[in-house]
C-alpha cells in the first residue's frame, strides 16, 4: 500500500541558468570535434551523449525548494514550518550579496543557485539547532514567502505536531 504524499503548495527546482546549461552542452561539442578526426560516427554519437548527459545531469542534480503540508525542504534538508519567523524578501542581486557578505553567519543553511538573484531568507527559532537562519534561492521568492506564510497559519491553527529538528536527509 502507498502512501500519497500532499501536494505541494510550492515547488521549483533551482535549475541553473542558461549559460551554464550551454556550457554542458558544449562539452559534447568539445568531444565531437577532438573525436571527429579519429571516427567521424563516434564523435557525433559521443558528442551528443555528452551533451544531453550533462545538460540532463545538471537539471536533475539541482536542487529543489518545496513547502509541503507543515515542511520546508530546501535541498536535502527539511525543517517544520512552525519553527520558522517570518521569510524576508531577498529581491535582487545586490541584496542578495549583501546577505552572502559580511551579514552571512557561518552557521546559516545557504541553497545557493549563482545564476539566480532572489531569493527568501528566514530565521529559525529552535534553541536546539544552532542554525539562525536560512537564506535559499528562488526565482520567485514573494511566491515561496507567502506559501511559507500559509502554511505557517495552518500550523498554528492545528497545533504543532511536527518534531523539533532539522533534518538533512541521506
């Protein structure tokens, strides 16, 4: 029997950017063009295999920011919403090198993506965990602060009955 998981009120994956995403394809280009010499079929069929494995590779092994029910999930790690304050708006690139700067506390939980320029950041209040803060790229961040919002309402309404830990997963 299956359980089914609730659906997401918020869910992206933090794919990089376009230049980076070319990048991995002209790895297969750069193989195609050393291989071409030596055996022009195998240099197109590794060229292309290349380059759709590391395209392919880059968009899966990105890492995905998701609230789900009473969970944050941001990379590999989770933390109930009722332990979170309110989320702060990290709307552009000079904000978000501000927080990345001398303001960055060592002990924050950063899922950074370069290519993009918002992002939210939220403080923790859990005297177990010595993490202040996390601070997660989004490209659409009032979206991820007002789900974070809403389901830090729900939370309060229902009564907390999630642990008090953030957990990294395997």
């Amino acid at each position: 029997m299956r359980s089914v998981s609730p659906t997401p009120d918020y869910r992206e994956r933090l794919v990089p950017g376009p230049g980076l995403l070319a990048a991995a394809a002209c790895a297969g280009l750069l193989i195609l063009v050393v291989l071409l010499p030596v055996a022009p079929v195998a240099a197109i069929v590794a060229g292309v295999v290349v380059a759709v494995a590391g395209v392919a590779w880059m968009v899966l092994a990105a890492p995905v920011v998701e609230v789900v029910g009473a969970q944050w999930r941001a990379g590999r790690a989770h933390v109930p919403v009722s332990l979170l304050g309110d989320p702060v708006v990290v709307a552009d690139r000079a904000h978000r090198d501000r927080e990345l700067g001398a303001r960055l506390d060592a002990r924050a939980h950063v899922v950074l993506v370069s290519s993009i320029a918002t992002g939210v950041r939220v403080a923790l209040d859990d005297p177990q965990d010595p993490t202040p803060y996390w601070l997660v790229s989004t490209r659409r961040p009032q979206q991820l602060a007002a789900a974070l919002r809403a389901a830090g309402a729900r939370t309060d309404q229902a009564g907390p009955d999630e642990p008090r830990a953030v957990t990294p997963e395997a």
